[in-house]
C-alpha cells in the first residue's frame, strides 16, 4: 500500500501553471520539489488542501484564481525606458531585475519586451490578474524524517524518487 499524502510526510512532485483562458503555460518545476506536508506551505494552501489524501503517481488539476492570491495588475509597475539606458545584460525578455526604491525596498521587475530602441519591465507577479490552474504530479510520499519536519523541506539536493517515474507534464 503507498502512502498517501498527510501532515508529517514528506512529498516530492513535479507542478505547471498555465493560464486557464489561453492554455499558455506561465510557470512550472521539471526538477522534483520537496516539502514536508503540513510544515512548509510551498504552495498555495488550496493547493496542499487538494493534495492531501493524494498518492504518488497521481496528477491532479487545481484551478484558482489569482486575482484573490496576488491581487489586481498595477500598471504602475510597469517601465519603458531606452535601450541605451539599460546595461545590456539586460536587454532580453525574461530577465529578472531586482530594482529598489527610494525608501530601501526592493521589487523584483521582469523584462517582458525589448524592440530596436525600448526595454519593457514588470513587476506585477506573472500570476495576479489570471486565473490559472496548477498541474501537480506526485512523484513520492513517505514520512518525513526528523531533520525534515525541522527544516520543512528536504536537507539534501538529490530527489527521493525513481528516474523512470519522471516526465513531462
């Protein structure tokens, strides 16, 4: 009998979040990701509430909404400036760029378009606005050892599960 997903157990799983009106993925983990069930919130907590009673080898679909999580988009946090303003390690889509602000705080900005004369950042998280659904696959549960009920996670980098059992989602 496998184990199934509860507080104290440690799980390893792949995940994507893809917009639900477009299909187009946002974000996602390839590489196993660990985290001890009921002691690390890694996710969304709808997300762990539909993980539990869960077991390896299954896959499940969670839509939610990301207006409620992250809020409104902000089109404040929105810059176009001239490309000769911006070190040229910079000037490509996908770039994270963490600026600060003129009290000491600091945001995280994503360049989201570069043309011939302009850059475009953002600093709006990817998923406010949307509504997504996550894809989880669970790669593994077992129960946690006491090092990892400490750290909430995994101690080591190497992934708990079978090499066989990985693929796309």
């Amino acid at each position: 009998m496998t184990e199934v997903i509860q507080d104290g157990k440690f799980v390893e799983l792949t995940y994507q979040v893809s917009d639900r009106q477009s299909g187009q993925v946002l974000t996602g983990v390839e590489f196993p990701l660990g985290y001890v069930h009921g002691h690390n919130e890694i996710l969304a907590p709808s997300v762990h509430h539909e993980l539990a009673g869960r077991r390896a080898g299954d896959v499940i679909e969670v839509p939610l909404d990301g207006r409620r999580i992250f809020g409104a988009r902000d089109e404040s946090l929105v810059f176009t400036d001239r490309l000769d303003n911006v070190p040229p390690e910079y000037r490509q889509v996908g770039v994270s760029i963490l600026m600060e602000n003129d009290r000491g705080q600091t945001r995280s900005f994503v360049v989201t378009r570069v043309d011939d004369s302009t850059l475009t950042v953002d600093g709006n998280n990817p998923l406010c606005g949307r509504e997504v659904v996550f894809r989880l696959e669970v790669l593994s549960v077992r129960d946690a050892t006491d090092e990892e009920l400490k750290a909430g996670g995994a101690i080591d980098a190497a992934p708990d599960v079978d090499p066989s059992r990985l693929r796309p989602i």
